[in-house]
C-alpha cells in the first residue's frame, strides 16, 4: 500500500512546510493564499505537490487535495501539525493489520485546553460516539471514499459561512455509507499551538452556528442533543451567554439550517 498525506494550509511557504512538518509520505499540500501556483519537489526520497490557490474554505481544500490525491490511503493534516518519526510506516502498518477497516484514527499530542479527544484503547467508531474526532486523526482508502461519493461541506469550517463542524459531518457521512471505522491508541504527532482561525470565544455567533450543525448531525434529536451540550459545558461556555439564551441561539441556527 502506498500513503499520501494531505495537508490544508493558509498563507504558507509551500517549499518549507514538508520540513516544518516532518513529512514521511507523499503529499498533497493545499496552500489557501492569494495567488494560483504549482510546486512539486522531492524531500526525504517523497514527492510533495504543493497547490496555491486564490481561495479560502477548510472543506473546499480538503476536496481539492482529495481530487488530486492518488495514493491507497490518505491521511488527512493540517499546517501546524508536526509528525513523529516513523508515522507513515505506522499508519499503513495499522492497515495491513486491520484490513477489515476502511478508515482508522490516531491520537495526537494536542495541549489540553484543545484537545476534543484521546483513544485510549482500540474500539469501534460508531454514530454515537463519533462527535468529538478531529479531521487530522483521519485515514481512509481513498478509492473506498470515491466509491462512496464522500466529500467536505463547504458551509462548515475554517473560512467558510459556519464556523466548525466539517470534521464531524464528514465522519457521520462515512459512517452513514456503511465504513468500518476503528479508533487505534498510536500517536502519530503533534499540534503546535496557533491562534484558532474560527474559534472567537463563545459568542452568539457560536451558539448560532451549532445549531445549524446540530441540525445536520442529530436530526430529530438536534434539540435534546443541544440542551445536552449546553448542560455539559455551561460551566466553561456560559459565563458571559447564559444556557438559555444559548439554547434560543441554537434553536435559531436550526431553523435557518431547514431554509
């Protein structure tokens, strides 16, 4: 089998990053910038294609990498990940010895204040537990998603009209389309802390834009799932919003979701 990591980056230097981020594959870097270019070059014996597009939108470049993606699997990044040694070989290890998966996730050193997640033993990934995975712990066989017609939202995400959500979405999709997905305890890399390029403090904006995705998520649940969110985190989200304006915000952001 062969590996492609797949990086999302904004107003980056293409021929530095594959060093910046310790690239043991090749890849497709997607630079969202303010001009159209190409640059291909070799670094650790992998051929890295960089793309700068006039563009902005975290799901419209993971679909223009995915495009151009030729590799059995794909590994999904972002720029201010640095890998550990050895990541490559463990990601197509993982499927060699799972070859009943069709997408694995990985840990990833992440400070604690961001952290979404951490696998602590090897399980299934199910509709149920699948909210809180990060698009950077994905790989897939690329051609099982094709078959499956999978792609990012482009409402959701950095750059886009909704602030988050697309990792989440994507998943849920996979798992709708019948993918066998297995969370694995194998830490890949690391994420070196950055200013969030949507996260703004909990403001209304916030609460809004969760409920368009808790819309799409949750379905007819969308409501219980939102009060169940906002119970759970009040203590750290609702200082300045209180939980029932949060919860009117959120029901706001489900009825623009049905228009």
């Amino acid at each position: 089998m062969t590996l492609e990591t797949l990086v999302s980056a904004v107003k980056e230097d293409v021929a530095a990053l594959a060093n910046k981020m310790n690239l043991q594959s090749d890849a497709v870097i997607i630079n969202q910038c303010e001009e159209n270019s190409y640059l291909e070059y070799e670094y650790g014996g992998y051929k890295i294609r960089g793309y700068s597009f006039a563009e902005k939108g975290v799901g419209l470049s993971r679909n223009n990498a995915l495009l151009r993606a030729k590799a059995d699997i794909v590994l999904f990044s972002d720029e201010d990940i640095v890998y550990h040694e050895g990541y490559g070989k463990a990601v197509l290890e993982a499927f060699e010895q799972h070859p009943e998966a069709d997408m694995i996730l990985f840990n990833m050193d992440v400070e604690a204040e961001r952290a979404t997640y951490h696998i602590e033993k090897e399980h299934r990934v199910r509709f149920y537990n699948s909210g809180r995975y990060p698009t950077y712990s994905f790989a897939i066989r690329r051609e099982k998603l094709h078959k499956a017609n999978i792609t990012f939202s482009l409402l959701f995400g950095g750059g886009a009209k909704y602030s988050n959500g697309e990792d989440s979405l994507f998943l849920l999709e996979c798992l709708k389309k019948g993918f066998r997905v297995i969370a694995l305890p194998i830490e890949i890399g690391k994420e070196v802390p950055r200013p969030s390029t949507w996260f703004h403090g909990y403001t209304e904006k916030f609460f809004f834009d969760r409920g368009v995705l808790y819309y799409h998520l949750y379905g007819k649940l969308k409501k219980l799932m939102a009060l169940r969110f906002l119970l759970a985190h009040k203590q750290v989200m609702c200082q300045e919003i209180p939980v029932k304006k949060a919860y009117v915000l959120m029901c706001q952001g489900m009825k623009e979701a049905v228009l």
